[in-house]
C-alpha cells in the first residue's frame, strides 16, 4: 500500500460553473485536502484550453498556500520551457519566503500543444528538447552557482532549499535521474510502462546534493465511492471531456454524467469514450485498496498524486474522504 498521497488539481471547469469558480474550487479543495492528512496539493499549467482555467500555476500556488496551514503546495508542474529559467526561480523564491517548507517546485518539459499557442508564448517545438539545459541553468539560480549571467542573481530565491520534482516520462525521467531528482510519472492506466520507466530511472540515477537516492512519485485518476458503479460515473465527466477533444478539437467544460450517459455517440466517440474510462484505479475502499497495493508492488512508488476531475463536487471530496481513510491518513 502506497501511504503517502498526495493531490494535482487542474481547475477544470464545469458546465455553468466559469473559469473564476473553477479556481475558487481548487483553493477549496485545498483545504480539505489538508484536513483529511494529504501530503501535498499542487496545480498545473494550461494554456488557452477551455476546460481549464490553471494557467498560471505560481500564482494559484500563492492563493493555495495563503489558505492552508499545514499541506505542502507546489506546481505539477511549472512547463519550463514555456519560461525563462530566472524568472520561474524568482517566483519560487517569493513563494518560498512567504511559506517557507512548504513549497515544491515541480517541472515539466511540455510545450503549447498547438502551433498558434505556442507562437504567443514565444516558443517552438524544439525547446522541449532544451529542458535538460534549461532545469540546470534553473538549479543554478538556487544555489548561485549559475556561470552564464555573471554577477546577475535570482532574488530571493539563491540560497533558499525549494525540493525540485521532474514531471516526466521516457528521456525525462533519464534527466530526473542525472539530475539526482525526484520523479512523477503517470498516468497508472499503462502501469506496465510506468513499472518500465520507473525501474529505469532507479538505474540511472546519480545521487547529488539534492537527492541521495530515488525517488518516485506515480500519478493518476483515483476514484473510489460507495459502489463501482458509483465510482465509475465520477470518471464519466473526464473520460467524455477527453473523447470530445479527439474529435471535435476542443477540451470542454466538464458536463453532469447522467447528461453524457444519455448522449446519442458515433461509434468512433463511443469507442473513444470507452477507452478514455478504462483502467483507472476506482471502485470500493476494498477494490480501491486491492488496485493500489498492486500498482505499490509493480512500481515501489513512495508516493500517489491523485488527479481526479469531475462534475459532481460532492462525489469528488466524498471519493478523496474514502481514499485517506483506504491509506489511515
């Protein structure tokens, strides 16, 4: 069993439930995150996506941290290549100094993921392919040891302990490992691929200041509720929302499961629809308990981050309630 769990919220929006609410909700659930004994709560980075109002995670961050007392908050993640190494530096530095041990830092290498996002946000597909260079330059604005812009300092940051966590699969999970960094992979629906990538990232991995040995945190959608099926119509929302986007092109607001259980679908939507709700962890506290204990053994994780949405708010804290009561949180 995987003890230590931890929660990624997105903001997604939901159908008359703007982008504002969706934000206000994260913060919420923040706060109950930290009353049922979560590890830590961290938000995401979206760029003109519909469905997803988590643009500007350090902000978010702030607002989470300034509500909450006790959980650690953090980013999951800050897309690295879509900033200037200094500048996310800066904003961890402030975040830091005004919650101070309480605050990840967690990054990925992702870029917009259509050509005219990232057009405005000044980058190409290529500078994915500069994360590596990018997250070294980055740990050298926190310990000053950043050679490139002499004489140049990341204020307040340089100096300050801020844990650094490398949200990755296949070569980033190889750059998690030289870097002798934390790594976060998911999603637990290919759980053979993620025991492959987490076997080889403990093999690679060099220890350094900033990490003595490995250090795996596994990520996915978790829904647990008084029946499976109750359980499965949580993750009716998402799995619509994501069917939708493959063939429409847009990533809605999430919609009420009893509306999209009676929707009229093509067969490719219904095809889509079906996979997008296969294989995630869900069903009773017991079911829920046997799935994890077996994604423990296939992987040794010493960590869960839970990344449910959906529409029902009520299911979503009574299915995070019944997951720390699975784990004794």
């Amino acid at each position: 069993m995987i003890r230590k769990l931890s929660i990624l919220d997105r903001s997604r929006t939901r159908q008359g439930h703007p982008a504002p609410q969706a934000l206000r909700d994260t913060v919420e659930l923040a706060r109950t995150a930290e009353e049922l004994g979560y590890h830590r709560f961290w938000v995401s980075e979206h760029h003109s996506v519909p469905g997803v109002a988590g643009s500007a995670p350090t902000v978010l961050a702030a607002a989470v941290a300034g509500a909450t007392h006790r959980i650690r908050v953090g980013t999951g993640g800050v897309m690295l290549p879509n900033h200037q190494p200094m500048v996310v530096a800066e904003q961890f530095g402030v975040l830091e100094s005004l919650f101070p041990g309480r605050i990840d830092m967690g990054l990925g290498r992702s870029v917009g993921f259509t050509g005219g996002i990232r057009r405005a946000l000044g980058r190409d597909t290529g500078d994915a392919d500069r994360f590596e260079e990018q997250l070294t330059e980055l740990l050298g604005w926190l310990d000053g040891t950043q050679r490139a812009h002499p004489e140049v300092h990341a204020r307040p940051a340089e100096g300050l302990h801020i844990p650094a966590y490398v949200l990755a699969t296949g070569e980033g999970a190889r750059i998690a490992a030289r870097a002798g960094l934390p790594l976060v992979v998911g999603d637990l629906r290919a759980r053979g691929r993620v025991g492959e990538i987490v076997r080889a990232y403990r093999e690679e991995f060099r220890p350094t200041a900033r990490g003595a040995q490995p250090y795996v945190v596994v990520s996915g959608t978790v829904a647990v509720a008084a029946t499976e099926e109750e359980a499965r119509r949580i993750l009716v929302p998402e799995a619509w929302a994501l069917a939708h986007s493959r063939t429409r092109g847009s990533f809605p607001p999430l919609r009420p499961a009893q509306e999209i259980e009676a929707l009229e679908m093509t067969p490719k939507e219904r095809e889509l629809y079906e996979d997008a709700l296969a294989g995630h962890l869900h069903g009773t506290e017991d079911q829920v308990a046997a799935q994890l204990s077996e994604v423990a053994d296939r992987t040794g994780a010493d960590e869960l981050l839970v990344t449910t949405s959906t529409y029902d708010r009520t299911a979503l804290l009574d299915s995070y309630a019944r997951l720390a009561r699975i784990a004794a949180l």
